[in-house]
C-alpha cells in the first residue's frame, strides 16, 4: 500500500468515525505513521484530503432482494462493514450533514440518498414516509452503537433476528 493510500484509508477512517471538524492533519499523520508535513504535501489541504478520501455510497439494495427480508440485510450489512473494518456510510453521511457549511442542502442529500430509496421499499399505506425516515433513524442508531460508542451484542445472529425484526415491521407497516 503506497503512503498516499495509508494516509488517505487513515482519514477516511477518523473523519467517519469524528467528523470533519474534529479531525486535525497531525491526527491523520498520527494513524498513518507518517508526519504531517508529509500528509499535507501528498494531500495538498485538508478540505482535498477529505474529499479525495470520501468514501463512495453505499449502493441501494437491489429491487430484486426480497421485500420480506430487507431489514435483516441492512443490519447484515452494517454488521459486515464493521467486521470488515469499512467505512460506515451511514455514519459518514450523518457526520457529513454535522458538519456541512450548508446544514439544509447536506439533509436534501441524505435524504434523497436514504430516506427516499427506503421509502420505495417501505410497503405502500400509512405514514409511509415517516416509516422510511424512521427506518433511517434506526440505522443511524445501529451504525452509531456499532462505531463510536461500540455497543450491541457480539452475537451477529441475534442482532440481525432482533433489530432487523425491528427494521422489518417499519418496511411492512
């Protein structure tokens, strides 16, 4: 792995896990092991170092999963980036919305991004927006249990059978 890369897979990791604002360049030379004179001549700025170290999205489920079994994948999912060690796009994003010098434009693009997409999976009837939006509260819940404050259960399996349960009776109304 090339400096740049280290340098740029540790910022990744602590401005999902801090935010913008709370990180500082000496901290992502800290958990590259480089200095930070080394950081800013490879990332060139700070504000260019967190753009070229943003994570993609996460894509949306397919429409093909089936309805029935949404809430268990998106825990799955959540699960696995932690396991893996991944970038938290759930937590990036709310970070992003936190920090973002247009507050109102960064929650447009949440929720376009997550509240919309859940809302075509929600089932059709009452409150369907709301069920979305309160899907997406419970994945922030979860990513932010999972991450900073590093909560919930070691058993994977059991997570996903209680909390996706949760996540599912939202979707099914």
């Amino acid at each position: 792995m090339s400096t740049r890369d280290r340098i740029l897979e540790a910022a990744q990791r602590l401005f999902a896990e801090r935010g913008y604002a709370r990180v500082s360049i000496r901290q992502i030379a800290a958990e590259a092991g480089v200095s930070p004179a080394l950081v800013m001549k490879l990332g060139v700025s700070k504000e260019q170092i967190h753009a070229d170290a943003t994570p993609p999205r996460q894509p949306p489920l397919s429409p093909d999963w089936p309805d029935d079994e949404v809430g268990a994948e998106l825990v799955r999912r959540i699960l696995a980036r932690r396991d893996d060690g991944a970038v938290e796009p759930w937590m990036h994003d709310l970070l992003a919305v936190l920090d973002a010098p247009d507050p109102a434009a960064a929650r447009a693009d949440f929720e376009a991004h997550y509240v919309d997409r859940l809302a075509k999976r929600v089932s059709a009837g009452p409150r369907q927006r709301e069920r979305a939006e309160l899907v997406a509260a419970l994945m922030l819940g979860l990513a932010t249990a999972l991450r900073p404050l590093r909560l919930v259960a070691e058993d994977e399996d059991w997570v996903v059978e209680r909390y996706g349960a949760l996540v599912q009776s939202l979707i099914d109304g």
